[in-house]
C-alpha cells in the first residue's frame, strides 16, 4: 500500500474511532480544502482540513527522510 493511501486510510480510521468521539457517534466532517503535498528536501507533509468554519479539523501526515513510518498529527476541537 502507497504512502498516500495508507495516510488517507489511517485519517478515517482514527476520525470514525477516536474515544472522545464514540459517546455521541460518528462525526462525519466534509473536507474544506483539497490536500496539500510538500515534498521537503529532509521530509514530505500531506495535510488536509476538514470540518467548518467554526469547527476546523487539521490532519498532517509527515514522513521524515526514506522511512517506512510516519507521524500523524490530528487537531481539533473534539479532541482533548
């Protein structure tokens, strides 16, 4: 599996299964921007927002260096 479906994968995983969202259900948030890719000369970041304009969710996907990991950073309001 790619790097970028694998990332687009674990976004919709972690958004359908977090804890602190499972009491009330499933929060389904359209994106609010196409998907960003920045090839960097020591790493590359694909990154996406989502949600509204009062409730925004950020996710990062960052891969340092040839790797087989990367980093995931997800932010928003639901998430403490």
């Amino acid at each position: 599996m790619n790097f970028h479906a694998f990332a687009i994968l674990a976004v919709l995983t972690g958004l359908f299964s977090a804890p602190a969202l499972a009491k009330e259900g499933p929060v389904v948030l359209a994106p609010t921007s196409s998907w960003q890719l920045d090839f960097a000369e020591e790493n590359c970041r694909l990154a996406r927002t989502f949600g509204s304009a009062d409730d925004i969710w950020i996710v990062y996907f960052t891969q340092h260096g040839p790797s087989e990991s990367f980093e995931l950073t997800l932010a928003g309001p639901g998430l403490k």
